[in-house]
C-alpha cells in the first residue's frame, strides 16, 4: 500500500538517527552494544517499588500539565543547594517526557521562520531537525579535533540580529569535555545587549569527573535570566526508557514553554513522577553518580590500555571516544560498521554528529556498562 499523492518531507536530509541504525546493527550481528546511550544494569529497585506503589494506589491518571507540584518542589530546592539559584517551582520549572521533548518543545516555542540558532557541533542529534521543522536554521560553530573546545571568537562571529538562541550542552555528548567558568563568562559578555536566549543542554549535570564542578547557566544570574535548562532523570536514575526530565526557565520563558509543551503531550507519566519526588530525598542517588561513572570510565580505560586505540579526555557524560588512526585509514562510519559486523562491538562514528560529517576516525564508546560488558568488548578492541 502506497499513498498516491505528493508528500513534500518537512526533513528531506533527515533519515533515522544512527542511535537506532547502530543499535539496530548491533542485535542483527550479536555485537556488544557501546554505541546508544544506556545502561546495561538495572535501576534502584527502590525506585520501582515506589513507582509500584503509586500505580497500585490509583495514580495513573494525567498529571497536571506542568508536572506534579511536589516534584517541582524538589526540583527547585536542589537546585537552590546546589547552583544557588531561585527557581519558582510554580512558574519556572516544567516536568517534560524526557529531555529530547523539553529540547523540541523549547526550539519551537521561540524559532521561527528564518531566525538562526548557533549550535556548537559536534553535537545531539536532535538539536538541528528541530531548529529546521521550524523553520529556524542551524548555523554551525565547531569544536575542533582533538580538544573539543569552544572558540568563542568564532560564535562571536555568527551572532548577528536573526541569531534567537544558542545551544550550549555540559557535559558534553558526544566528546565528554565541560565548559569551564570561563567559558560561562564569556558566554555572558557575548549575549550581554542581546535577544539572545540559551538553550542548555545539562542532561549529563551529574555525571562529571576529576573534581571538575558542573558549571550549570543557572550559577550565572546574566545566563540564567535568558536561559532554558534541560534536564533528564533517564540519566541521572538509569532509567533512560521512563522519558522522564525537566526544564527550568524565568516565568515568562516558561509560560511560551508550556504553551508548546501543552499540546505536544500536556503532562508526563503520573506514577513516575510520584515515585522521583519521593526519591530525591535520597541526594547520594545524585551526588554519588559521578564516582560511579568515574569508576566506570576509569576502568574501561584501564581495559584497553595497551590495544591500538588512543583515548581522548573524558571529563564527564558516560561517553569515552577512542581514535583509531593506528589501526586503519578507513572513514569512521565504515569502520563502525565493520567493528560492529566482524569484530562484534557498536560504537558510533564521530562524524553523524557533525553538519560537515567531520571524519577524525574517532568512534564513540558508551561506558555505561556492566564491568563485564566492558571486559568482553575491551577483549574483542585489543583483537584489533
Ligand atoms: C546531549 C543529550 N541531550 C538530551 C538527551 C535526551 O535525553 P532523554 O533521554 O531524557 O530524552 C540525550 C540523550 O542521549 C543527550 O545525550
């Protein structure tokens, strides 16, 4: 069965995200699975007793469009503790399904036709289909090979009347560095003057290594005043298949939010929300994850210590690049593709990541693993 009349693609560039494309390979070959962002353990079962708890006690009904207030409440006190900084859990914090909605939801809420949005590339790849079906376009700044930093000069140079929004993302995916104070500083002094709005992706906030601190636009009352927060509990709880997050943004930001938010789904999942507001009570839930992913990283580290591939720094998120330019000169997504089929572990190529598909034969590793899971691929890595 095929539709007889003429379908004009809102997205004609756009095919499936890699995310599913390797995973997808991954299962067809029997690989390990290093490439989509989730971990292989189970979440506290705590937690899924309480979200047990609150089905079973008739809390399956839709939750109030801009999330459960107890939640918000929690929400907002930790981020006084730890950003000091004010958020109105009535007016400024919303309650989304997960951070790619909140992401959407905020690009539309504010892009319009022929607005442009600086996106620090490489980059999620949700942020540029979403500035597109908009109508906005993406004007791409690049973190360079092999230290992904941002050069502030050369955003300074995009920004201009049309630009509405900058996407920043720390820690970052796929690369794992931070932005430092003075990169937030000179985010400030950039958009002092401006209409500019920050989109910041803080999906990874705790998870960052080394006694780095996580530098969140909430910290900075300038950044924060224009910004939109995004935050995701998939990450933060191991739980990335709830789609549970949060936005946090000043109360007229917000209200154009939820305007958006409320006719793309009007609330998120009731019982779940229900059961993290009872759960943050536990702060080391939180607080302890960046030990955890630290350990993590540190031992898969460890683990190919000694085979052709050459680590990049990770300061935070649960992504570890590799580069592979010891082992063959073919383009990273050919080598996925083949490490995947023959050497049986899935990563994803650095390059889908960027506009111009910048190839630095570098691959992504996600580390967030059982430490078996990562002994069989690093077994399988130093074969190579
Ligand atoms: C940088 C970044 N932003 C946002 C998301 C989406 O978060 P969620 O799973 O809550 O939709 C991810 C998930 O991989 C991510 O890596």
């Amino acid at each position: 069965m095929e539709f007889q009349g003429n379908i004009t693609s809102k997205l004609p560039k756009t095919g499936t995200t890699i995310f599913t494309v390797m995973s997808a390979l991954a299962a067809e070959h029997g690989a390990i699975n290093l490439a989509q962002g989730f971990p292989d353990f189970t979440c506290s079962p705590k937690l899924i007793d309480l979200v047990t708890h609150y089905m079973q006690k008739g809390f399956n009904q839709y939750a109030p469009m801009p999330g459960l207030m107890k939640l918000r409440e929690k929400i907002s006190a930790k981020t006084q503790e730890l950003y000091s900084a004010h958020y109105h859990p009535d007016t400024e914090i919303t309650i989304t399904p997960g951070g790619t909605h909140a992401l959407y939801a905020a690009i539309s809420a504010f892009v319009k036709e022929g607005d442009e949005v600086i996106v620090i590339e490489p980059c999620y790849d949700s942020y540029v289909p979403a500035i597109q079906i908009n109508g906005g376009r993406p004007i791409f700044a690049e973190l360079k090979y092999p230290d992904y930093r941002i050069d502030w000069n050369q955003v300074k140079k995009l920004v201009n009347y049309r630009t509405r929004m900058i996407i920043i993302n720390t820690p970052h995916n796929p690369s794992g560095i931070t932005l430092g104070a003075q990169d937030m500083q000179k985010l400030e002094k950039m958009v002092k003057n401006t209409e500019i709005l920050i989109l910041s992706d803080e999906v990874y906030e705790h998870i960052i290594f080394d006694g780095l601190e996580h530098q969140s636009v909430a910290r900075y009352p300038n950044l924060a005043e224009r910004s939109i927060i995004v935050s995701s509990f998939g990450k933060v709880y191991h739980t990335t298949g709830w789609k549970m997050g949060y936005v946090m943004a000043p109360a007229n930001i917000m209200a154009e939010f939820r305007k958006v938010h409320q006719f793309m789904c009007f609330s998120a999942n009731t019982p779940i929300q229900h059961a993290i507001a009872d759960y943050m009570d536990d702060k080391d839930a939180y607080l302890q994850l960046s030990a955890f992913y630290q350990e993590k990283r540190d031992y898969f580290l460890k683990l190919i210590k000694g085979s052709r591939f050459k680590p990049m720094p990770c300061e935070g998120s649960y992504f570890q690049l590799l580069n592979y330019g010891k082992i063959t000169q073919e383009n990273d997504v050919d080598f996925a593709v083949r490490l995947t089929k023959e050497n049986k572990v899935a990563s994803i190529p650095t390059s889908v990541f960027y506009n111009k598909k910048n190839d630095n034969q570098v691959l992504r590793f996600c580390f967030a693993k059982q430490n078996e899971t990562l002994e069989q691929a690093a077994e399988k890595l130093h074969k190579l």
